[in-house]
C-alpha cells in the first residue's frame, strides 16, 4: 500500500488518520508518522484548520509515545509537539484536547523509565508550550478556561519537573528552568492580564506541588557557573523562594548557601563580562531580596564581601548602579548597628557612596540618588567613626545631600498641587539631623 503527501493530507483533513494507521506494523507506523511530520513541518497543509485529528487519532498518538521503539515514540511525541505548537485559536483547543487525553499523566512513567536525551527534550518543549498560552486573538475567557483545565495537571507536571531537574543536559536544564520560571512569575503569559493571576488556579494540593520543586538543584544549577543558564536559574531562585510560601527558615538556609555562589559569578564577571552580564544583574537583585529578609542574611552578606567585590568592580558594573544602591540601601536598612559598622570598616562603601552622589544629577538620576542618600543618612546615624573621606568632604557631601532633599520636597509640592503624590519611599530626614 501506497501512500503519497497528497493522499495522507486528503485523509487526515476527513479525520480518518487512525483508520489508515491502526494496523500497520511498527515499522510503517513509523514511517507514516514521519511523513505526517513532514507535512506539518514543511508543508504547513490544514494546519490552522479545527479539526486535523480526531480524537481517537489523538488518544493513537499518546499510546505510541509509550512504544518500546524509540523511533516510533519520538516520532509520535516529535508530531504531537507540531500539532500544539502555532499559536493561534485553533492551537488552545488543541492544547485541550491533549490535556483531555491526559498526555501529562501518560508522561511521568515514561520519564521514570529513562527515555532517551532526544526525547526529554520533546518533553520539555511539550510542557513548556501547555503553559505558554496564544498571545493574539484569544479572548479572556477562553484563556481562563484553559487554564482551569490546566491546573488539575499543574501537580503532575511538577513531577516531571522534579524528575528533570536533576538531568546534566543543557537543553533540558534550561527548558526546565524556564517552566519553573513560568510557574512562578506572576508576569509571565500564564496571568498576564488582570483576570488571571495565579491564585484563581491554585487549590491545596497544587501549592504543595509546587512547595515541593527543590530549590537545591536549581542551586546546584548556580554553582556549574554556566554562563547561559546561571542568569535564568538565578531568577528561578528568586521566584521560588519570594514568590512562594517557603518559610523563613528555608530562605535563610537556601540564601546562605546561594549567596557564595553568585559572589563567584561577579568574581566570573570580572574576567568575562559579556557572558555574566544579565546573570550579574539577576544576581544583585538576589543579592537585595536575601537582605530584606533577615539580618542572618545580611550577615551572610557581610561575610562573602558581596559589596567590596561589586565595588572593586565598579567600572564595569556601572550600567547597574541603581541596582547596587538599591540593593546596599536595603541591606543597610536591615543591618544591625554592629553590621553597618562591619560593611563600612574597609571604606569601600563610603567611597562608592560618595562618587554616587556626585557623579549623578538631581532631578536626572534620582532612582539612584535617593537610595545613596537614604546609605549616607542610615551610615552617619548608626555609626561612630565618620568615614575618612567624608569628614575631608564635609561641607560639599552635606551641599549635596541638602541639594537632593530639597528637590524631592519640590517634587512632594507639586505632587501636591496637583492632587497626586508619587513619591516613594520615606520621606527623609532634615539636613540638620545630619
């Protein structure tokens, strides 16, 4: 029996592609499902068409996934990732219809028995395309009923995540990563719009599922020092411990491990700054949540030198500037008195602190002369010893400090007038307090 493109495009549009497939012998399953392949992946026929396959052609494709020849299942997996994988109307039924024949479910026996590094990552992608939904012509609604589908198989994906995470392969790191990342970010498609933030789609045990992804091999992760996967799982790091319910002991025990690990990405950075930039950033701002939650954090902190290493790297770093204030501001606010004392002793604070503000413009830089302010006004109240530098430039630092207070109190009154206040953070203190 033979079969042409044309043949096989004409039956699979009159929804008869398990009639002409069911009793074949494994090899011309294979065969036929790569040709099927072929058509959706260059010949583009019926593709944005309702109803290329049946559900029984549906339900025949799931079973060969679990096929004893590789061939066959990856194949099978290979057509099911194309059928699912434009992004228009047609594609969210789809992404239902597979979700309906429990594709999620049939997976995890197949990912414990240890498939090959090929058909991983067809696993990953699959999974990765069931959370990123259409992003044009798709209504509200329809959205949130895919999602409401979705969330019964939220607990069993985190299952094949689990499992993954712990794989050596690029690819496959990656592509986990960036599920868990989907997972936990609020801003990603899965509630990109008002209607749908995460909670509507949780219930108990789908938080539990998702308490559960270790945060340990996401670290690990870290640690390789890859230079395309450390900026992605440090941001997975981040969303796992502050956009989760871990407990406070869990993030000062997960911190204090995290935190030499991205002091060696900045020490990475010096020497390869263009493959460590994004990761730098993501680390800095890691660097500030760790800060905010506890002073064993920030003690953590101290002890890694994390600001002498940013600082020594300054020149380099200064795209992030406002990135560094802010996260040195929010480790100072959370420090006790005897840790400001231990950041500033080297004078390295201080003098960054110092070149900020002068080497930024009021009214032009605020986002980064505010916190540096808000550093100078937190040093000056807790500590005894003035900074060298500062007693030598005492009259211009106060000039300039007195220079920015003013300028926001400008800022405040015409918030004011206006009948709007958009100022943030505290109000500071008089020059004369300094």
């Amino acid at each position: 029996m033979i079969i042409t493109e044309f043949d096989l495009a004409l039956k699979l549009n009159k929804g008869t592609f398990t009639s002409i497939f069911i009793h074949f012998s494994e090899e011309l399953r294979l065969e036929l499902l790569k040709m099927v392949w072929l058509l959706f992946r260059f010949k583009g026929i019926y593709l944005d068409g309702p109803a290329l396959l049946t559900s029984d052609d549906k339900s025949l494709l799931i079973e060969l996934i679990s096929s004893p020849y590789e061939d066959l299942a990856l194949t099978a997996l290979t057509v099911i990732t194309a059928f699912a994988g434009k992004k228009n109307y047609y594609i969210m039924i789809r992404k239902i219809s597979f979700i309906d024949c429990k594709i999620i479910q049939k997976l995890i026996p197949i990912v414990h028995a240890g498939k090959s590094i090929p058909f991983l990552q067809i696993v990953v992608c699959i999974l990765i395309r069931c959370l990123v939904m259409p992003c044009s012509n798709v209504l509200y609604y329809q959205v949130d009923e895919y999602y409401e589908e979705l969330r019964h198989d939220i607990s069993d994906m985190i299952q094949i995540v689990c499992l993954l995470l712990k794989s050596d392969n690029f690819d496959i790191r990656r592509g986990i990563i960036e599920i868990i990342t989907i997972l936990f970010d609020k801003s990603c498609d899965m509630v990109a719009s008002p209607m749908l933030f995460i909670s509507r789609y949780m219930d108990t045990k789908v938080k539990e599922a998702m308490n559960a992804i270790p945060v340990f091999y996401t670290y690990e992760i870290i640690a390789s020092q890859s230079p395309r996967l450390c900026g992605p799982s440090i941001q997975a790091v981040n969303l796992m411990l502050f956009n989760n319910e871990k407990s406070h002991k869990a993030k000062i025990l997960i911190g204090l491990k995290v935190i030499p690990a991205l002091k060696v990405i900045l020490l990475n950075a010096r020497n390869n700054h263009n493959n460590y930039r994004d990761s730098v950033k993501d680390a800095i701002y890691l660097f500030m949540e760790l800060a905010i939650t506890d002073s064993t954090l920030v003690q953590g902190i101290i002890d890694q030198d994390i600001f002498a290493t940013i600082i020594k790297m300054k020149e380099i770093l200064s795209p992030y500037d406002c990135q560094i204030v802010e996260a040195l501001v929010a480790t100072l606010r959370n420090a006790t008195k005897n840790q400001i004392e231990q950041l500033i002793e080297n004078q390295y604070i201080p003098q960054y602190l110092y070149s900020m503000l002068m080497k930024y413009e009021i009214s032009k830089d605020d986002e980064i002369l505010e916190p540096a302010r808000e550093s100078t006004e937190l040093i000056f109240r807790e500590c005894q010893q003035m900074p060298v530098l500062w007693k030598e430039n005492m009259i211009t630092l106060l000039n300039k400090l007195d220079a920015i207070y003013l300028n926001r109190e400008e800022k405040i009154a015409q918030s004011l007038e206006h009948g709007v206040i958009n100022i943030e953070g505290p109000l500071p203190p008089f020059v004369d307090d300094y």
